[in-house]
C-alpha cells in the first residue's frame, strides 16, 4: 500500500516555476506530524537524489546546493501535506519526483535509505 500521494508537478520552460505537494491520506495528524519528510528526485539513467527535508514541526529544513535559494519545502501538519515550491526551473531539474517519510521520530537525514515511506513519484519536465 502506498501511503504517500504526489501531486502537482507537469512541464515548464526554463525559468519558470511549478508546486509538487505530498500527502498521506490515510496517517493521523498525529502520526504525520511525528515523521520527518524529504523530497527526492531521480532523471532517466541517473541515481536517486536527495533534494531537500523537512522536519516535523516544520522549523528546520534543508537543501542539495542546487536547488538553495531556488525551491523551498514547507508542510501543513493540520491537512497532512507538505509542499516543494521550484522557481527558476533549469534543464537539469528535470526529473521524477518523490515523497518520502523517514517513520516516526526518526531523524532527518540525506539518505534514501533511512527512509521508510515513499510515493509513487510525479514527473517534472522543464524543457524550451
């Protein structure tokens, strides 16, 4: 069963700016917010990426280099989402997106490994 759902995402030029969000559905409030949430990405041929997280009251949060100052991750624990907000879109952002959740209390890392819960992904294309 796949407990996160991504949403938003599609095609853009260069520049421009598109939202992913993520949900669980199914979590309690409480559940969802007891989880740190990261944001991964993997291009055709290329390895699984982290991009950035957030912790679970929301207040640290972090980024690859290539995308500070560019994307930015928040959440809403009270509607079980959080958001990747991507302006200045490049080329090389081009990607399949996912969601992921690291389970309860576990800390914020950058490895894809440690994390427990994932989605099924949604395509971002930013292409002229």
């Amino acid at each position: 069963q796949v407990e996160l759902v991504e949403s938003g995402g599609g095609s853009v030029h260069p520049g421009g700016s598109l939202n992913v969000s993520c949900g669980a559905p199914t979590w309690s409030y409480i559940r969802y917010s007891r989880n740190c949430l990261g944001w991964f990405r993997q291009a055709p041929g290329k390895e699984r990426e982290w991009i950035s997280f957030i912790n679970g009251g929301g207040g640290v949060t972090d980024y690859v280099e290539s995308v500070k100052g560019r994307f930015t991750v928040s959440r809403d624990n009270a509607k079980n989402t959080k958001y990747l907000e991507m302006n200045s879109l490049k080329s090389e952002d081009t990607a399949t997106y996912y969601c992921a959740a690291t389970g309860q209390y576990r800390p914020c890392t950058t490895r894809s490994s440690d994390y427990t819960y994932w989605g099924r992904g949604t395509q971002v294309t930013v292409s002229s």
